[in-house]
C-alpha cells in the first residue's frame, strides 16, 4: 500500500510541473500598450485603445483554473516525459539566468526540481511494477507471507473455471432485463424475485443475488417462496434469522418451519423448533408427523394421542396410533376412527390384520364383510379393482386371511353372470404375475365354491399348488378335485403319484383302489396302478393287474404293456403271444408290430428267435400301417442286419433296404425321416457319391427341414461345413438341430465359448429334445469344468427330455428302461464321444 500510494503521489507532482509548465496563451495575451518594466512616469495602459482592448473579465480563480486543468489535462507517455525533462535541462543550462528563479531547474542525481516540486521520472514504471506485483498477489494463495501455487490442481482449478461465452452473457443480461420489466411490472410478484435472484446466482454474483431476494422479502413478506429462497441463498446462520423473520410473518406457514428445522443439526433443536410450529399450526398434519417422526416410541404415542384429538380427519395418524398401542388399545382407538371417518376402508383393513395378527381367524370375515356393507351404506365408492389392490397389500403386509376374506366379499362386484368364470381365471393369473400366491389361491377357491364341477378351475388350482403351495396343500386340492370330479382320472393320477414320489406307497395303492371304484374301466387308472406294482417289483401283482386290465379293459395299450412286462422279464414267448392276441383286437396298432419284430431280431446269432418270423411282424404292420415312418426304417434296418449275421450277401441286404425306403418314400412323401434313413444307409454302405445325391434331392422335396440340414452340415467335408451352415440358418434360424450342429462345429474349431452359447441356444428352443442335451454334456465332458457338467446335468434333469433319436436310442433299450434321466445322461453323452473320437 505504501508503494501504491507513493506511485500516486509521484503522477501527481508530474501532472503539476506540466500545468506550470504550460504557455501563457493558456491565461490570455496581455493588453496592447502594457509594457512591462516601464519608467515610473509614463502612461501605463498607453491610450483609449489601450483600455478597449482590455478583455472582459473572467473566472480565473483557483477553482476554475483547476477544473479546467482537469477537463483538458490528457496523461502522457514515459518517452515525453523525459524528452521534455532533457529539454528543460539543456535550457537550463545553457541560458542561465533566462527565465530568472521560477524557470530555473536544477539536475542533482537524476531528479529533477522544478518550482518546488520534485519528481521522480522512472516513478511511474515503478508504480505499474508494484501495481501488478499486487495483483497477482491477489491472484495467487499466500501462506506465511510466501505464494504457494499448486502444480497439481492448478489445471483442475483452471477447468473448474467457469468461462461464459458471448452468447451466455448476452442470454443472462436478457434475462434482467426481462426480469427488471417483471419486478417494475408488478413488484409483489414473488416468483419474478426469485427468478431474478437464480438469474444472478448462475451468472456467478451470489452476493447481488442475495440482495435482489432480501429486497423482494420486503417488498412481497407475505410470499412464502421468496423467504424460502432467501434462505437457501444465505449461509446456515443467516438463512435461520431470515426464517424467524418469515415465521413471525407468516405464522402458518409449515414450509417455513420445515425449512428452519432442517437447518438445525441437533435433534433437541429440531423438536423445539416444530413443537413452536405446532402451537403456530395444531391441525397441520405435516407438522405432527415431522415431529413424530423424531421421538421415540412412547414419545410418538403420546404425541399421537393428541394428534388425532387436532386433526381427526388423518387416516394415517389413527393407524400408526393403533400400530403403537397393545391390542385392547388399538381396537379401542380403531373404533374412534371408524366413528370419524366412516368412509375410509384402510381402517377397516387395519382392524381386521389386527384380529388375524392375534389368531382370531374368525373374526377376519366378519370385519370385512361388516366394511364392505358399512361402506355401501356411507355411500363410499370403492371399485372392484381396487378392492384387489387391498388383497394383494394385505398379503405383502403378512396377512393373508384378511386378503382372502376380501376376495370372498368381494370377487363378484361389478361381474355379469356369464363372465365370472372367465374374469376370475384371469385375476388369478393377474395376481400371480405379480407374485401374489395367496391372492390367487383366494381367487380359485372362491372360483371353485362357486364353480365346484369346472375341471379347467381345479387344474388351475392344483397348478398352482404344485408350483408355489406345499405337498399337503397339494394333496388337499387333489383329494378336493377327485371329491368333485370322480370321473376326472388326471386327479386320482396325480394324488397317487405325488404319494409314490413322497415314499407313501400304500397311500398310493389305496387311492388307486378308490379310483378303479369311481372309474373301473379306465385304462390310466389301470395302467397307473401296474406302473405303481411293477416299479416297486411288484410283477406279480402287476401281471394280475394286468390280466384284469385285459378282462374289464382290453385297449391296444394295455395289451402292449402286458407284452413289455412278459418281454422284460425275458418270457419272450408269452410276450409274442399277448402280441398276436392284441393285433386280432387292434390291427392297425403299429407299436404291437414294432415290438414283435424288435423281440424276434433282438439276438440273430442263436437259433432261438426266427429270422422269418421277425419280417412277418414287419410285413404285416406294413400292410395295416403303411403311415408308420418307424416301421418302415425298422424294417429295412432288418434287412441291412441279416447280411451281418451271416444270412445272405451285404449287397443283397443294402438292395432290400434300399428298396423298402424306397417304397416308403413314395407312399410317405416329403417325409425328412425316411430321406434321412436312405441317406444314412448308402453312406454305411460306401456310396458316397449317392449319398451326396440323394441329401440334394431330399433338400428339394423338403428344403425347410431342420433334420435334413444338420445331416448335411455334419456329413460335409470341413471346408464346406461353414457354407452349409450358413445356409441351414438362413432357411431353418429357430431348429433346435441345426443349432446343435452349428455348436458342434464351434467345438470341433476349438471355440468353447461361442458352441457352450449356441448349445444353450439349442436347449433353450426345445428343451424336450435329448439329443441337444447330450451333445452338449458330451462337449463339456471333453472340454469344461466338473463345475460346468455338474450344471448341464442339473438342467437336463429339471428338462427331462423324452424325444430324439440318439435319446430314444439310449432310452427305451431294455437294459436301460430303469434308469434315471442322468443315467441316460450320461450314456447317450458317452455314445457322441465315442462317434467324434471315430471320426477323428
């Protein structure tokens, strides 16, 4: 500061000497026939003339001479300045005594004096030099009388730096004075205040912002808004005086007092400052649960119980009474309520939680009941889907009697007749999409009481136990559905299998026993029942169900069952006779065929078994069922077989079986199976070149099949298979064999990731077909984690697939038939091994 202020007063001394310094034209010419010195005797003015040619007189004082020296007085450059000086000195020195003492200047050490001032000529680079020198001391962060920059966060802060461009700040001033016009317009607009304080805040001049709203506080007092924003604009302990001050003006105002108890950082603080909102506000609901909101639960009682006293008409603040009192008090203060607001049905669902809470069930109905004719009576309305709403809270909230009370007194409101069965379905369904089980189970019971003989219902219901309820509650809807619908075998069935799984096998029987009394000749009845026997190995007691079964029953079914249990138990004989018996009765059963010529050609080394009696089972399903697709390939696999055994030429056998495919294909055409067999059979026989042949022509006559095309990317060569399978995918995207194909290809190029996708893929869009299972076990057997097959066993056993031709394969062999589907698993996986490990 002293620097500053010797900097100014030096630029003033300059400015002094170049006044006095100045002509004396600046003063005016001295009147004609003045001459100064005269003698003493002459005539001093010279004449008339002389007096004529005096000027008028003017203000030349001080004052005005000063103030025109400050109109006129134009700063000069450091270069004339000292141009100047140097003239002066060389005058000086050259003229002597010229000017006499006032025009004299003398040069002592580079300062120069003139009329009594002196000054220094390099004073104002120094006063710049410290000018500056403070600024960026200013700038910069001083700590100990040192600058401290730091390197690090300088280019941090500099892009914290808010920069506004042209546009912005044009945008901003628009805005005051777009502002300004509002304000002058109509002063005791609150919102134009506050927009105006915001416009300043985003322009970065908090402190003007802070004054246009403590301004517009005077000017609107009553704008609740406005001392709102002053205290969000204002530090902590201003913003709590600017809210006393709105709160001794607007006594009622809630907001105020939120504000200013947020602002406090101690409990005791915030109590003290709503309790006096309180007294301000007693019926102010926001109030009171603000400050219940800070005390603990005796506390909140107590303030509750005046609360409600205040403010009669809060819903909220009955029920969190009644939440904190015991259950005499809470019913008590339930009916108080109930008396103020007659209209309001969350009371009425509050007392009835409350009566199920204390295990009074039978109470529940009746409160419910009791609310939906109160409510009627008041004229409240209450629709039908909202009534639902409450169901499913009530279930969320742990109550699941009162949902279903509601259910019951209210599932048919605002429903036709002819559409309660429909709507009712669907608000099951409705309810357990969102996860609300007890909702839905209420719905169905309700359905059922009044639909008790619709089998859709009871399906329905035992669906949604077996998926969501517990074994007993399943068991109660079974017996409930078999009670009801006795000739309904599917309920009988499922009850009797649920027991079996669960361990309980006289259980089992006897409910079959009561099924073969309400359906005696049903043919699942009996066929369950010997399941049951010869799965616990029970043959005998399944070979005389079985005789029954044929006596009161005699389906094509239960005489292929009865074959299949002579067959197992290796009563070859017996089984190829209950065969013929069943095709005198059902000729066109195409099964009994395949399993007569399967016993007769199961073993072609011995002599036990004839090799013409097998193709006598074939030739005449063939007549009776020239549909059959399996009974044309097992025949001709029949005849490709013979020549291995010894029993004629090879080429004589691949002729007959390429003949039956033949005639097959052109009683059953566009049939992929059949193309498939024929393909498959000339490859095993060495014809390549017809096998590639006949794969084009069955692409022709059936280009859109999945089979066809997963043969052929597999039977390609491997620089063709990448080719193939684009094309499968193209015509066939969603097959789930082609799929398989195309992950069988990712893991034999080694790309792991890309086939475990595109197996999952395949498993995904059909999960019942094994084949896709196995293959996909078989790669992780080859290449993944104990981890990763541990996981695809698991989701094959949750699938449990049924179909495919390599899992039918594994399946349905005898020595298979009691295994479980990881058994399965497991063997069809090892067979795809052993194919690959072939091939390679």
């Amino acid at each position: 500061m002293q620097k500053m202020q010797r900097a100014q007063q030096q630029q003033q001394q300059v400015q002094m000497q170049m006044q006095m310094q100045a002509p004396p034209s600046q003063f005016g010419q001295a009147p004609a026939g003045y001459v100064a010195g005269a003698g003493r005797g002459a005539s001093t003015y010279g004449g008339d003339t002389g007096w004529a040619a005096i000027p008028d007189v003017g203000d030349y004082g001080l004052r005005h001479r000063q103030k025109r020296r400050e109109d006129v007085f134009t700063p000069l450059t450091d270069s004339l300045l000292e141009s100047r000086s140097m003239a002066n000195s060389d005058a000086t020195a050259g003229g002597g005594g010229r000017h006499g003492v006032s025009g004299m200047a003398q040069v002592l050490d580079g300062t120069t004096t003139t009329a009594g001032y002196r000054t220094n000529l390099s004073g104002l680079a120094e006063a710049r030099s410290t000018v500056m020198t403070m600024s960026l001391d200013k700038m910069s962060d001083s700590v100990s009388g040192q600058t401290v920059v730091d390197p690090k966060g300088y280019l941090t802060s500099l892009s914290n730096t808010k920069i506004a461009s042209a546009a912005e700040v044009g945008d901003i001033n628009k805005a005051r004075l777009l502002l300004k016009s509002v304000r002058d317009t109509n002063p005791k607009h609150g919102p134009g205040w506050i927009a105006a304080a915001r416009v300043e805040e985003a322009a970065g001049k908090t402190a003007h912002a802070r004054r246009l709203i403590m301004e517009g506080c005077e000017i609107c007092p009553d704008s609740e808004d406005v001392w709102l924003e002053a205290a969000r604009l204002h530090p902590p302990d201003q913003a709590k005086t600017i809210l006393a001050a709105a709160a001794r003006r607007m006594p009622t105002s809630h907001k105020v007092y939120l504000r200013a108890a947020d602002l406090e950082n101690h409990d005791f603080a915030k109590k003290a400052v709503l309790r006096k909102a309180l007294e301000a506000n007693p019926n102010s609901v926001t109030l009171w649960k603000a400050a219940i909101e800070l005390e603990n639960a005796d506390d909140a009682r107590v303030l509750l119980a005046v609360a409600v006293e205040k403010v009669p008409h809060s819903t909220e603040m009955w029920l969190a009474l009644a939440r904190l009192e015991t259950y005499d008090n809470a019913r008590r203060v339930l009916n108080q309520a109930r008396k103020h607001l007659p209209t309001e049905r969350a009371i009425w669902i509050a007392a009835a939680k409350l009566e199920e809470a204390q295990g009074h069930g039978d109470m529940v109905d009746r409160i419910v009941d009791k609310a939906v004719r109160s409510l009627d009576k008041h004229d409240a309305v209450v629709s039908r889907a909202q009534w639902l709403k409450e169901a499913e809270a009530a279930e969320f909230a742990g109550a699941p009697l009162t949902s279903a009370a509601i259910i019951k007194c209210t599932a048919g409101r605002g429903v036709d007749d002819e559409d309660r069965l429909r709507t009712w379905g669907d608000d099951a369904n409705a309810a357990l999409s969102r996860n609300a089980v007890a909702t839905a189970r209420a719905m169905l019971a309700h359905s059922l009481a009044t639909f008790p003989t619709k089998r859709s219902l009871w399906l329905q219901a035992v669906d949604l136990e077996r998926k969501h309820g517990t074994a007993s509650s399943l068991d109660e809807v079974l017996a409930a559905a078999s009670e009801r619908l006795p000739r309904t075998e599917i309920f009988w069935l499922v009850r009797a299998k649920e027991k079996w799984l669960a361990g309980e096998v006289d259980k089992s029987r006897s409910i079959l026993t009561e099924a073969f009394k309400a359906n005696p000749e049903s043919e699942p009845v009996w066929l369950a029942a010997v399941k049951l026997e010869w799965e616990t190995g029970e043959i005998e007691r399944a070979r005389v169900l079985l005789t029954r079964a044929r006596e009161r029953a005699p389906t094509a079914r239960i005489y292929m069952k009865s074959a299949l249990l002579e067959r197992e138990c290796g009563q070859f004989e017996k089984a190829l006779g209950l065969l013929e018996d069943g095709l005198q009765r059902y000729p066109t059963f195409a099964k009994m065929y395949m399993m007569g010529g399967q016993i007769c050609s199961e073993d072609l080394t011995k002599d036990r078994i004839n090799l013409d009696r097998a193709r006598k089972f074939y030739q005449r399903g063939l007549q009776h069922c020239t549909y059959s697709v399996v009974l044309w390939n097992l025949a001709s696999q029949l005849e490709e077989q013979v020549a291995e055994y010894g029993a004629g030429s090879s080429n004589a056998g691949v002729t007959k079986a390429r003949s039956l495919l033949e005639l097959a294909r052109l009683k059953n055409a566009k049939n992929p199976e059949l193309w498939l067999s024929s393909i498959r059979l000339e490859r095993r026989a060495g014809n390549e070149k017809l096998a590639v042949s006949l794969m084009a022509r069955a692409l022709q006559e059936c280009p859109s099949s999945g089979l066809l095309l997963a043969e052929n990317i597999t039977m390609s060569p491997r620089v063709e298979q990448k080719s193939k399978s684009a094309d499968a995918i193209k015509r066939c995207p969603d097959d789930p064999r082609v799929i398989a194909a195309v992950a069988s290809l990712f893991a034999g190029e080694r790309k792991h990731d890309k086939a475990r996708k595109w197996f999952e893929r395949a498993v995904k869009l059909d999960s019942d077909l094994g084949d896709s299972w196995a293959k996909w076990y078989a790669f992780e057997l080859d290449v993944g984690t104990k981890e990763a097959q541990a996981d695809v066993k698991q989701k094959c056993i949750a699938a449990d697939p049924k179909h495919g031709e390599l899992w039918c394969k594994v399946s349905k062999a005898m020595s298979n038939r009691r295994k479980t589907t990881a058994e399965h698993l497991e063997a069809a996986a090892q067979n795809v091994l052993e194919k690959l490990h072939k091939l390679n």
